[in-house]
C-alpha cells in the first residue's frame, strides 16, 4: 500500500486553515533568508504562500551572501523580542563566515519550530515537552498514524544522522517505544541491518534500499529526495522493486516532502 | 579479557590529584541533597570524599524531605550565581512533590557536571561541544579507550533508556561513529537483536545476556547493579557464563561503577 503524503498533508493543511480562521490571534512567521541558493528561495517561498494560504502573517527577511554573522544575529534578537513574531525560521545552508551553532542557539526556544535548538533537541530527548517537535520526523509519524501503522515494539532502522532529519527521527520513534537502530555512512553490514527493520526510514539522498532486503511486512519511508542522473526526482529506495514486496511505502515525490510542510504548519499554528 | 574498571578509574583519579595540584584556582563542588534515603546518602558522601580527596572543595547542602520545591530552586539559583561554585550535583531520586524537570531546567549548563540539563542533552546530540558529558557513558567510552577497543562501524545495542546513562551512551556511541540499536522493555525480539551486536551495553537492573547472546568477538559492558536474592552485587550480565566466551567484558562490581566516579571527577575538575 502506497502511503500518500500528498492526499494526508493536504487534510491537515485545510483542517489547520479551519482551526485558524476561528481564532482572534494569528501567528506571525519570520523567514531569514541568507544568499542566493536556488533551492533555498524555492523552500522559503514555498513556506510562505503555504502559511498564508492557512491564514498566517509571514515575512521573509533577506540578506546578501556576504552579510556580517552580527547582522544575523541581531535580527534574531530583534525577533525573539518582537512579541507579535510567533515562529522564527532561519532558511540552511548558511554561508561559511556565519557560524550556524551561534545562529541556532539565538533563536529564542518558545519561537523555534523547525526544532533546531539544543533546548528544544533536549527536552526531545529527555522525554520532556519541547516546545515544537522537528517537522520532518513529525511528519513521517503523522502520516505512519493517519494509516494507524503500529510502532511500539516494532524495530525502526534509521539511516542518516543529520540534526534535523535522522537523530529526531530516532528520538521520536523511541519515544514512541519503537526499538531503533541508527546507522549511517561508517555502518558496516548496513545490508544485514536492514534486514532486521520492521520499519525502514531512509534519509540519505542516495539509492540505498533494495528489494532483498525487505519483506511483505517491511513499512518503508523514504525521506532522501534528489534528482537522478536523468534529472528526474526520485529517492533513497528503489521504489520500482521494492513496492510489489513490501506493506507500505511512501513515495517520492508525494510522501514525506507534503508531510514535512504540513508538520511545520501544524508547529507554526500552535506558536 | 576483563575490562579492570578499578584499576583505570584510579590511574584516572590520581592523574587528576596531580593535575589539579599544579593549579592555583580549584574547583568547587555544591551537592545538593534532599531527604535520607540511605543509597543516595552513601553515593553523595562517596563523591564529596573522592573529590575532596584529589583537592576539589566539597559542600554538601541537605534539606528534609518535606522541604518545599521553591527552597530548592533558589538554592540552585544561589549555587548558579556564586562565582566560586563551579560545579552543581542534585542527587536524585528527589521527593514526588518537588518537580525533576524544573529542577534540572534551574541548574546552570555551565555547572551542570551531571550533563542532566536539555541544553547540554541538546548540544550533546546535535554534534555541538555540551559543558559536559554525563558521567556514566564518558566513563564507558574512557574504559573502552584505555584497552584500544575499537567503536567506529561497530554495531552497539543499548539496553535501556534512562535519561543519564542509557540515551546519552547511545548518542556518545553514536558520535563515535557506532551503529547504534537503542533496546528497552517494549522491545520484541530482544535476543535476536542482542546476538546481532558487536558491543553489547547493558544498563537494566536485571539479568540479560547469557552466553547464547553472545560470541567470541563480543564487547560486553555491564552497567547494572543490583544486589540479588542472596545480598550479593551482582549485573545484569550472567558473568559466569559469559565471560569464558567474549572477548571483552567488565565485572560487577569493579567496572563501570569506579569509571563512573573518575568520570565524574573528571567533570568537576574541568568545570
């Protein structure tokens, strides 16, 4: 059964436009964008129409590449302060001469929905409330819920450890009681550890599942998204062989990208 | 090959006297104690002797167990804004009426040699430096290192949870470049899983791995201690069987329990 992202997210986009339109107080979202990296203009204008479409105030700050880190920093000290600024996003990569540590632990907790804070990373691990969850790995479990795939008990395999992606997404499993093994590009055998996942997620950004190693009871997420020699958007799994094999999958495009914007709608709702 | 916890913690801790002697200013400990459950009266005391012992200054402060939440968290902002305390312990378990999460949110990160606060859980999984690493797993990773045994690639499953040794050993393993399998009492399959590790690190309070979990190339690290039906400290590894067959394991007692100690140790000197 093939998990559709797109048909979920598009659920709770509306159900959150629903939510919001009753309500006297808006948030108010604040985008800092740094450069000019295409793909980042894509993601933070796709940001900002999809907050507006629910009915939320959103501005994007721009800065020139070579922009002073204090600039940045200021801004965000700015924004924390401004009490009407509910959800603060600072748009990654940022340029090399602006230390993405300091930029991350400015942002004020109670504002940071995309989870990038030690604070909020934290209290995520700890089993304390953070104030957002990350939207990625939140929105893989909304859409593993929406279809009520069980995850206690069940062994996840998580392959990719990046801050925003894979290490929450080992978190969030395991808060919900998933057994979870985390590899990476130093594991070895990765194969045969794949081979023991009752839930295989996949955030690599290259073709790494392979229909030997599932089964017909595998659930299988595929966060890794790129573009194939062809220039065609595909994934980490080989979605061709590994769908007749296994019980769910999540497609690329239209699995976990819609679910990703939904999760940071939900969080920018709730700020 | 057994791992001599002993002997290193106290090649540690000596190495530490003989260091901290060279300096002009010292570290101070601030232990705060809360009701007399006898367990944590005998660890805190071990600690204000051991670190007393390689020249830390130690204080003790003990409140009964009725003692209000508000008399404690000004007490920790007190500890917080005295220049010469260096280092804050609150010795857990605290009384029910007192909250665990503000008490450790009030500690400052920066004293925090328990690495109990979310922004030091935080920077410790997202790859930045935290103050501090906690004592139990840093001491872990220290007994590993001083037999050479190699982490990186490895596959480690860690049994148990807990916020101060099971979830941090995970995340230290990790940064290590360990495939890390985070194991607890919901998961399936928990044998299975075990025989698949090449560093087993136990940290339940029952008995777990027996010789069939394990074979000639296992590491095994024992973190738990308890005293069985007859009164004897015992682990959760059934060290009879076991050891004959892996290649590396650590002793209850005499482990990981003197490395935990210099760990902690080491934390207070470096605070």
């Amino acid at each position: 059964m093939i998990l559709d992202g797109k048909a979920v997210s598009a659920k709770i986009i509306d159900d959150l436009k629903i939510e919001l339109a009753k309500k006297s107080t808006k948030p108010y979202l604040a985008v800092i964008l740094v450069g000019d990296d295409p793909a980042s203009r894509v993601y933070v204008r796709n940001k900002k129409k999809k907050a507006e479409y629910i009915g939320v105030r959103a501005d994007i700050f721009e800065y020139p590449a070579n922009v002073e880190e204090s600039v940045i920093l200021e801004k965000i000290d700015e924004l924390n302060d401004n009490p009407e600024v509910t959800a603060i996003l600072v748009q990654m990569p940022l340029p090399e001469h602006i230390s993405k540590e300091k930029v991350i632990c400015r942002i004020s907790p109670q504002k940071d929905v995309d989870c990038f804070t030690p604070e909020n990373v934290g209290r995520l691990t700890i089993g304390m409330e953070p104030y957002f969850y990350p939207a990625t790995p939140q929105g893989v479990l909304m859409l593993l819920d929406a279809y009520d795939i069980p995850i206690e008990g069940k062994h996840a395999v998580v392959i990719g450890r990046s801050n925003i992606v894979g290490k929450p997404m080992a978190q969030m499993l395991l808060r919900r009681n998933a057994t979870v093994t985390m590899c990476h590009s130093k594991t070895e055998n990765l194969e045969d550890i794949i081979k023991t996942a009752d839930i295989v997620v996949s955030a690599v950004g290259k073709k790494i599942v392979r229909c030997k190693m599932v089964d017909k009871k595998s659930v299988v997420i595929d966060i890794g998204i790129y573009r194939d020699s062809n220039g065609n958007l595909t994934g980490d799994v080989d979605f061709e062989e590994v769908e007749p094999v296994v019980e769910y999958i999540t497609p690329v495009p239209g699995g976990v990208g819609p679910m990703t914007i939904a999760s940071l709608m939900y969080n920018i709702v709730k700020s």
